[in-house]
C-alpha cells in the first residue's frame, strides 16, 4: 500500500509519444504515487521538445520530451517504463544496468538478443519482462497451464488473437507468452509444438502441436483466446482488452515495485504476487 507521506517514485519514460507512452503519462497523472521525471522519444520526431503533460491534454508539466537516451537519467529516475521496439529496449536496459536503475520492458517482438540483453541486465538491476502488463492476462496464464494440466491428452491447443492494425509483430507476445505456458503444461518447449502461420497443403494437424492463428484490423486494443478442441466438445479462454489504460496501469504498478526491486528477471506475475 502507499504511504501518503512518501514521495513519489520517479519514473523515467522513453517513447513517451507513443501509443503506450502517451497512455501511461496519463496513468501517471492519475497515480499520486508516481511522478514521471524524463521521457524522449526517437530523433527527428515532431514531438522532441514538447512537454509531455501538454501533448496530452494534462496541462504543462515541466517534463519535455527528449531525443537521446542518456536524458532518461537526468532527474535521478527510481525506474525506466520502456514501451518502445526491441533493439531500444535491448539497449536501454544495457544502460539501466550501468546505472542500476531498474526497468519495466513492455515491448514485444523481442529476438533472442534482445532477450539476451535482459538476461545480461538483470545481473546488475531489477528488469520486469512483461509482453502483457494486464492483471487479466496475467491471471490468463496461470489458468491455462492449470487447464492444460487439467483436461490431460487428447485436447489440440489453438491460440488466436487480434490486435490493430499499427502492431508490427505477430503473433503478439501475448499469445506467444500463453503458447508458453501451455507448453509448460505439457511440459515441452513452445519451439518444439509451435505451429505458427498454416498455408497451403500443410498436412494433418499434429499431435501435441500448439497452434497460432492472427488477426489485424482496426483498432483492436487487444484479444486473446485459447481455444481446446477435444471429441465433440471445447474449451474456450478469453480476454478482451477493451482499454490501452489497463496496460498503462499494469506498466505503472510494475514500475513502482521494480524501483524497490532486487537485481534480476521478473514477470508481471511476480509483481502480482
Ligand atoms: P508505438 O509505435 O505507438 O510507440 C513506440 C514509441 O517508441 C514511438 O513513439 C517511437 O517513436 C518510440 N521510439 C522509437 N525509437 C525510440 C528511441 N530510440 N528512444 C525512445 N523512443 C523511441 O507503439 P505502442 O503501441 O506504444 O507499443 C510499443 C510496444 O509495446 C510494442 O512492442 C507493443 O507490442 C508493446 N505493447 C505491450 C503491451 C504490454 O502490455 N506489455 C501493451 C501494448 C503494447
């Protein structure tokens, strides 16, 4: 819980811009224990220069967005909130952990230097990982290891989802974080099942297979469901997010306990518990 008297907890914002950034200034201004110290964006972007409270609609707040990284540590930030693109967040994190300032990376699409990267950091600060920063899709995780767990053989795994039509990466890092745990609890490795992007003559489905199919359009927020087709019957597991702000808030809650975290690698799930 919050202590009324505390300060705030500093909070430092690259691609404060954009889609998330812009969302979380928002749940920031709402959150009396947090306060946003810094915050750029890429070079060359209209918004360098622009106070962040004004882009949006909050009233001025003396943070103005800057263009290069090292302005994200002026102000003595307690936590970085990076909503930005795989190889900023590989490096933002480097610069974290020189630092020892912790981070919240809600970026997907990350490869496996980038993931590497993390790994790298968390040695020297507290790095939450989080392809979903929503309470329900957290909780949608656990659910459907506990559900693979439950039904035994027999069951195919299909994971669909739906996002907007500006996404860059598919399939979303949601899905893929609930192919995850559908594979845990089966207790095999996603990339071994994964069957991602059918097309053509593909043959049979396989057993024990776990597959992704992807929509984009619009402005979907997000939509994710887990789908297990048994013989006459099936399982349906679903969230819908209806709001980006449910994400902000989630990215919010996950900074506050990073900046009182201990060096490693974290999940949404441990900053629930
Ligand atoms: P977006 O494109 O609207 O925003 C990304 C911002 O990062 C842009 O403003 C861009 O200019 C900025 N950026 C690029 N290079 C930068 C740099 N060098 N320094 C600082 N800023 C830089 O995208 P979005 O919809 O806000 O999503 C961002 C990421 O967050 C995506 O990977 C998306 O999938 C992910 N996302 C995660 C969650 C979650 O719950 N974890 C929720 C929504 C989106």
């Amino acid at each position: 819980m919050s202590n009324a008297a505390s300060s705030p907890v500093r909070l430092a914002l690259p691609g404060a811009s954009g889609r998330m950034g812009r969302m979380i200034t928002k749940a920031v201004a709402d959150d009396d224990r947090a306060v946003i110290v810094s915050a750029t964006d890429r070079p060359g972007i209209e918004t360098i220069g622009q106070d962040i409270g004004t882009l949006n609609g909050l009233g001025e707040s003396g943070v103005t967005i800057a263009d290069h990284a090292e302005a994200l540590f002026m102000g003595n930030p307690q936590a970085v909130i990076d909503f930005t693109s795989p190889q900023v967040s590989a490096d933002h994190a480097r610069l974290c952990a020189e630092r020892g300032v912790p981070i919240v990376v809600g970026t997907t699409g990350l490869g496996d230097d980038h993931i590497e990267a993390l790994h790298e950091a968390a040695q020297k600060t507290a790095v939450v990982w989080c392809a979903n920063t929503s309470v329900g899709v957290t909780m949608l995780g656990q659910l459907v290891e506990d559900a693979v767990r439950a039904l035994g053989e027999g069951w195919d795994i299909e994971i669909v989802e739906a996002h907007h039509k500006h996404k860059v990466d598919a399939p979303s890092g949601t899905a893929l974080a609930l192919g995850e745990a559908a594979a845990r609890g089966r207790g095999v490795a996603l990339n071994d099942v994964a069957d991602r992007g059918r097309d053509g003559i593909t043959g049979e489905r396989q057993d024990g297979a776990i597959g992704f199919a992807v929509m984009r359009g619009g402005d979907v927020v997000g939509e994710h469901s887990v789908i297990f087709y048994g013989q006459s019957e099936r399982v349906e597991i679903t969230h819908r997010a209806m709001d980006r702000m449910v994400f902000a808030r989630g990215a919010v809650r996950a900074g506050l306990w990073a900046a009182a975290a201990k060096p490693g690698l974290y999940s949404m799930k441990d900053v629930l518990s």
